[in-house]
C-alpha cells in the first residue's frame, strides 16, 4: 500500500520555457517570463533555436545550445507585425542523463486588443474586450529533421492540420514530441527538433508536398495595435521513471505536478534557481 507514494516520489519532470510574442502596429507588447531551463540528479536539459522573419534570420531569437536565460528568452518577439508577415522557429531539444519522454507545452496564452487606433475602431465590433489577432494569426508545427523544412510523410505535422489560428493551436495546448504512446523515448545524448511556422494572415500547408505560403489580404484592420503572447515550455520526462507517462491534451498545473511527484522531489525541480 505504501509503495506507489515513493514511486511517484522518485519521478522528476523538468521543463524549459521560453515566449512567443507578436504585436500588430506600433505598441509594443508586455513582458512574458521565461522560467529557464535545468538539472537535476536525473535529467539535463538544453535548448537550441533558429528563427527567421519574412526569410531573414533573426538573431534576438536564435542561440546555441544552453539553458535559458529566465525572463529573457523569447522564440520570437516582434513589436511590429503586418499582414502577410510570415516565419520560422526551429527549436532543437537535447535531453542528457537518461531517455527522455518530451511534451511541447504552451500556456498563459493572451489576446489583447490592447488600444484603438481610428482605422480599428471603424471595423472592431468587440471594443477592447479581445483581440483579434489570435484568430489572424496562424501556426503548424511538426517534428523536424533539422533542416527546417516540412518534408511530409516523413516528417509528421504537430499542429495545425486543420484549424491553425493561434486562439485554437497554442492556446492552453500540450502535443507530444515522444511519450509512451508516441514513441521510442528520446536517447540519452539525443536530439529532437521542433518546427513551428506562423503568418499573419491565412497560412496553406500541402500536406503532400510540405510547401507552405501565407496571404494576408483577408486580415483587416480590427486586428490593429492587438497583441498575443503565449509561454512555450519544453516538458522532459526520464522514462526510466514513468514507462506509461503521456503528454495529456493540456499543460499541468504548478499544483496537478506537485501531486503527481510529491512535494519534496518538487522543491528539487520545480524551485530552480
């Protein structure tokens, strides 16, 4: 009866966090906290990231392999976008010290209108309520190679095979990089690469082929001066630890960890400094 609390008690999960962040007009958006990247006794993880801007590499969002720096990472932040604006991010993922199940996680998303200018005001039904953004602005992902490139079918998308508005693919979502049920675990030492394209505006994906094209002339001026921005948390799990663990459909909660591994093992993880 005892033995299940210290099973769970021995599993440790780490994650990785950096922003995305998007601003349409000239107001720049707010801060979003990046809480880093960490180790402990049973797992290490490190990220790297590539971005490019309309084509352009973006140097603010691209690194070498380290650990986050926390509240100052971001996957992309940009104060000025417009319609028809299209890019890339590339994150490369590298778990050391054991197998690892990794989930790609986004949380606190936010979808402001944040002000009005007289072109928005014109067209914006809903005032300041909400932004329109998180529905003009699209995103797929897919597990990547490391090229960059979306080269279906052996490359699987993540999201966004469908519907790919923001206010759908990254608000409050989880997918999963490599769990129990999407295996092999990611090898001690390994690499997993992470593809996540964005447009302001409408964005096509083939499916077949992997070429990708975005058309801004169907995003209005409601969306003007509006804002989202999201937290994009790398999950990293030993699968040594939990052989059936699952990414879920949602990211947990600061309490739903607590309770899975137990306060002691989170104090360990999840204070990190």
């Amino acid at each position: 009866m005892n033995a299940a609390p210290s099973i769970l008690k021995r599993v440790t999960i780490l994650s990785a966090v950096a922003a995305l962040v998007a601003t349409a007009g000239l107001f720049a958006p707010g801060d979003t906290v990046a809480t880093g990247s960490f180790t402990s006794r049973n797992l290490d993880l490190k990220i790297d990231s590539r971005a490019w801007y309309n084509g352009e590499s973006v140097p603010s969002s691209t690194w070498s392999l380290k650990k986050l720096v926390p509240g100052m990472d971001k996957f992309f932040n940009f104060g000025d976008i417009k319609p028809g604006d299209f890019g890339k991010t590339v994150v490369s993922i590298h778990p050391s010290k054991s197998k690892s199940w990794l989930c790609l996680d986004f949380s606190n998303f936010e979808n402001k209108d944040n002000t009005q200018n007289e072109p928005e005001s014109a067209v914006d039904q809903n005032g300041l309520a909400t932004g329109e953004l998180g529905t003009g602005m699209k995103f797929f992902g897919w597990i990547d190679d490391g090229d960059g490139a979306f080269e279906p079918p052996r490359e699987n998308p993540l999201f966004g095979t469908s519907t790919r508005s923001a206010l759908t693919t990254i608000n409050n979502k989880s997918y999963t990089i490599a769990d129990a049920t999407h295996g092999p675990a990611c090898q001690d030492g390994g690499t997993k690469y992470v593809g996540i394209a964005w447009c302001v505006g409408s964005m096509f994906v083939n499916l077949t082929n992997g070429k990708m094209s975005c058309d801004g002339s169907e995003l209005g001026n409601a969306a003007q001066t509006d804002s989202i921005s999201v937290d994009v948390s790398i999950r990293a799990m030993p699968a040594s630890q939990d052989e059936r663990f699952t990414c879920g459909t949602k990211p947990r909660s600061e309490e739903e960890n607590r309770e899975r591994i137990g306060d002691d093992v989170w104090h360990e993880v999840g204070d990190r400094s």
